[in-house]
C-alpha cells in the first residue's frame, strides 16, 4: 500500500470510528440515569433531547485526539473539544432555568456581570476562549522553524480568535435542524485533505452519524455540540495556517459574528433559494411552519 493510500485508509477508519462513537455516546446519554432533564421543546412544539451535544463533544473531541499528528495538537483537540463542549453543556443546562434567561446573547451576558450577576453564558464565552487559547499556545508549541516572540504571541491570538470564533459561529448556526451539522460538515469537507485532515475526519463521521436524529428532531446539538464541533474545526484550520491566513480568516469569522447581530442568518437563508433548499435538505415536514423569518432558541423550556 502507497503511503497516500495509507492515510486515505486512515482517514477512513477515523471517520467510520467518529460514527460508531457518536452512537455509542449517543445511546449512553439517552439511557443514564436523569436523561430526561435533557428533554427540551423545540419551537415545533416536539421534544428533543439535549444528548446529541454532549454526544458530539465526546465522539469528536476523542477521534480528534487520536487523529492529531502529535501529542500536543492531540491535547489540543481535548481542551478545543472537550472544554467547549463541557461548558457548552453547563449553559444547556443551567441557562435554562428561570433566573438566567433574562441574560441573552454578548452584550447581555456583558451587561448582567457589570450588574454583578455571572451568568452561564459567561462562564461559556470565558471556558470556550480559555480552551481556545491553551489549544493555540499548543499548536504554536507543535509549530516547527524559527519565529521570533512576537510572531509567535501574534500566532497564538490570532489562532485563539479562530478557534473560538468557530465555535461561536456554528452555534449561531444551531436554530433549525441540522443547519449547524451541515454547515460544520461543509467547513470541514475542505480540511479533510493535507496534513493536518486527522483532526477533521472522526469530527466528520461523528457529525453525519447524528445529522437524521438531528433532521428528524429527535435531538438537538446545543451549545454542547456545536461549540466543540466548531472549535475543532477552528483548530484543524489553525494547524495548517501560518499569520496571513489566520488573520484573514479570523476577520471573516468577526464580520460573520457582528453581522448577526444586526442581520437574522434564518432570514437570509430563507431569502436566498440555493441556501433555503440546502437548508431544509432532508427535514421533516410533517409539521406546521412557524411562518417566521427570525432567529430564535431552538429550544423554550
């Protein structure tokens, strides 16, 4: 066997491993003990169940570690992964209740800790840039050939800044079934090719494992799932650019993040055909559309 052939075999088994975990932790999370506190009510008005995030997290985050060309981009990928997927999961669970739902989007999670109050979300945006960071400092470890310490320290906020801002924007992707899930496969497809494809393909087979539970509204990915899938794909993107393309890319992500918060994504995918039609790909239809052109939490309770 060639070597390209090698890693294509690898590339393969990585993804068929990322499906087979996916279910696994699927099917763990959905049978443990308290699993209905997971139970969320769409804006279909359906049930849905949380577990797909934490699913997620886990299968990716692990397939990931193990795909990595090193140790220290593996231990990258768990604190990527697992830290935005472990305090994506705390503001699942405890952004819901009563008292925390006042507090929305940044600038509320900014105006409640000026007004003394440490919200869930904040405790998620502070976990998710701590892990992003550690991830880029290992990255810039991993990175061979001589860099001078500014470049290096320019390396690791710009890489930072891409791994968060990826997490952060697939989340804001996460209001209609399967949106995030393909969205994050379309991000990633481009990454499974070059060196650095290990840490994408068991993210990937993870993600198209669960995308019919999540189409047919049997789960729901949270900010659990989508901000460790998006991190690991900001990461897989790190390893493989130098300051030019980090910058470049950490700009568009920025632009991406202010633009919604001023402009509804729903809106203009519903707006744009090509996108409408992706979108709604493989989405069930047996329900009543909720006529709206807004963005809105995928879950109400």
């Amino acid at each position: 066997m060639t070597g390209r052939a090698a890693r294509f075999a690898g590339r393969a088994a990585l993804v068929g491993l990322g499906a087979l975990a996916a279910q696994a932790a699927l099917r763990a999370a959905r049978s443990a003990p308290g699993h209905d506190q997971l139970d969320r009510t769409n804006f279909h008005g359906r049930t849905v169940s949380l577990a797909g995030g934490p699913a997620l997290a886990a299968a990716a985050t692990a397939t990931a570690a193990l795909g990595a060309g090193s140790s220290r981009v593996a231990v990258a990928a768990v604190l990527a992964g697992g830290g935005s997927g472990a305090v994506g999961f705390y503001d699942d669970i405890v952004g819901a209740r009563p008292d925390q739902k006042a507090s929305k989007g940044f600038r509320g999670h900014v105006a409640a800790l000026r007004a003394g109050k440490i919200t869930s979300g904040m405790i998620k945006i502070v976990g998710v840039g701590a892990a992003a960071f550690g991830a880029s400092v290992l990255v810039e470890a991993d990175s061979p050939g001589p860099r001078s310490r500014a470049g290096r320290a320019i390396n690791i906020v710009l890489g930072t800044g891409v791994i968060a801002g990826t997490a952060n924007l697939l989340n804001l992707l996460d209001l209609r079934p399967g949106r995030a899930l393909k969205a994050g496969g379309l991000l990633a497809a481009p990454l499974a090719a070059g060196g650095a494809a290990g840490l994408v393909a068991g993210p990937i087979g993870a993600a198209a494992s669960l995308l019919p539970a999540d189409l047919d509204e049997e789960i729901m990915l949270g900010d659990a799932g989508a901000n460790s899938l998006g991190a690991l794909i900001g990461l897989s993107a790190v390893t493989r650019m130098g300051i030019g393309g980090r910058a470049a890319l950490f700009a568009a992500i920025a632009a991406l993040t202010a633009t919604s918060e001023k402009v509804s994504f729903t809106k203009v995918i519903a707006e744009t055909p090509v996108l409408r039609e992706l979108d709604a790909l493989g989405r069930r239809t047996d329900h009543v559309p909720d006529g709206s052109s807004t963005d809105r939490p995928r879950f109400l309770g």
